[in-house]
C-alpha cells in the first residue's frame, strides 16, 4: 500500500470531496483524523474507516478559529503520535450568480476567511512537527477558479488564486526540510457544495443540475500525498477533464 503506516489529516471530511479523499487514503493504508463542522457524518466516516482496517479519529473543528486548530492538531499528535499528510479540504462556496457590485462585504469576508485562513491554520500548526521529522506533504484542494477568471463568483474565485500563492510561497518555505506542499485544481464535482451550486445556476438559468463523479480527484489527492510526487513541490495540478484547456 502506498501509505502504510501513514498519519494525515484531513480536513473539510464530512462531506464531498473531502469523505472521497478520507476513504482513499485508507485504503492505501492510511490512519486517519477527520476534521469538520459537523459530528454525526463524521462519526459515520469513523464507521467507514474502520470497516478498511484503519483507524479513524473523529476530531471536530472550525478551521478559522486558531484554538481550534490547536486542539485539533494536539488531539491528532496524542493519538496517533505524528502528522505525515495533511490535507486541506475545507472551504465554502459563497455567492453564486452574483455581480461583484452586489456581493455583501460579510459574505466576501465569510469565503475569504473560510478558504484562506481555514487553510493558513491548520498549515502553520502542522508544520512545526513536519519540520522537526524532515518530512511531509500538504495538500490544498483549490479549484479550477483559481486558474482563470469565474464570471459572478468574485468571493470564491478570489480565494482561490489566494491559495495558489499561499502553496508556492509555503512549498519554497519548507521544501529544504523535506516537505511537499500542492495545490490540487478539481473541476466540477459531485457533493453538498457543488450539488447546490449547480441547484442554484439553474433555477437562475433555466439549466439542468449536472453531477460528476469524484474519484477521479480522490486519486489525484493520492498521488499528491505519496512518495511517488518526492519531485513535486509548489505545483498546481489541474484535474477537470480538459475543461481548463
């Protein structure tokens, strides 16, 4: 198995991508903390976890609050005595179908301050451990509108370019201290975000909701966080089928 006796992190892995993600580093033989909002599908991923053979640690959390993050991270290191992989999954929508000059200044703030500093702190609290056993590898899920411009998604778009710079700058960082730090660019996805964006441009549209499987971007997490990308640092790794092409 590609991550034998492996620890990540992992956070936004209640739902969508991020439960994807969880039970395709389990099965490739990774134990697991799962972090979000929300208990009750975490406990339930616990569940899904365990049924692979690994063990599962249920640590819930508000990534934008720092003592949170703390605890989260304290919690991790006390069970499982380390963190290889951390991967960072949490984040929001925000406005969608909505001209800049609409957008609420709170909910720009909300997406900027949920994607953002949501991946800012749990990275500045895992790194120090990753430092001091000269390895690791950091994942930041981004998305394929922090390539290009996304028309009536200022908020969101934003945030997203924020994380292209935040993995380059961090993987120059660390790099010398055998970390690997990557920016992964999903393309549509199914999932709770992505099925009410999709609910929400058409009732505004007059189009039909379309879902996309997600494996695809569950392997792509793998890849990422194996020693088969030792090579790959500060690298944004586009995954959407051609769309950005």
């Amino acid at each position: 198995m590609k991550l034998e006796q492996r620890i990540a992190l992992v956070t936004g892995a209640a739902k969508g991508m991020g439960h994807d993600i969880c039970l395709t580093l389990a099965r490739e033989g990774a134990d697991l903390a799962l972090a979000a909002r929300e208990v009750p599908p975490l406990e339930a991923l616990r569940g899904e976890v365990e049924k692979l053979g690994r063990r599962a640690l249920v640590v819930p959390c508000d990534v934008t609050d720092e003592a949170a993050v703390e605890k989260m991270v304290a919690r991790t290191v006390e069970t499982f005595g380390r963190i290889d992989i951390l991967v960072n999954a949490a984040g929001v929508t925000g406005p969608i179908e909505t001209p800049v000059q609409e957008i609420r200044v709170e909910d720009f703030r909300f997406v900027l301050e949920a994607n953002i500093v949501g991946t800012f702190l749990p990275t500045k609290h895992v790194l120090p451990g990753m430092i001091a056993r000269k390895y690791g590898k950091v994942v930041n899920i981004s998305g394929t509108s922090g390539l290009r411009g996304y028309k009536y998604r200022a908020a969101y778009s934003s945030s997203k370019w924020a994380l292209r710079g935040f993995t380059r700058t961090v993987a120059l960082e660390v790099g010398r201290h055998n970390i690997n730090v990557n920016a992964l660019h999903p393309g549509i996805v199914a999932g709770d975000r992505m099925d009410k964006l999709c609910r929400e441009k058409a009732k505004k549209r007059g189009w039909t909701p379309e879902q996309v499987h997600q494996e695809y971007v569950a392997n792509a997490v793998l890849f990422l966080v194996s020693d088969e990308s030792k090579n790959m640092t500060g690298q944004s790794v586009t995954v959407d089928g051609g769309w950005d092409v």
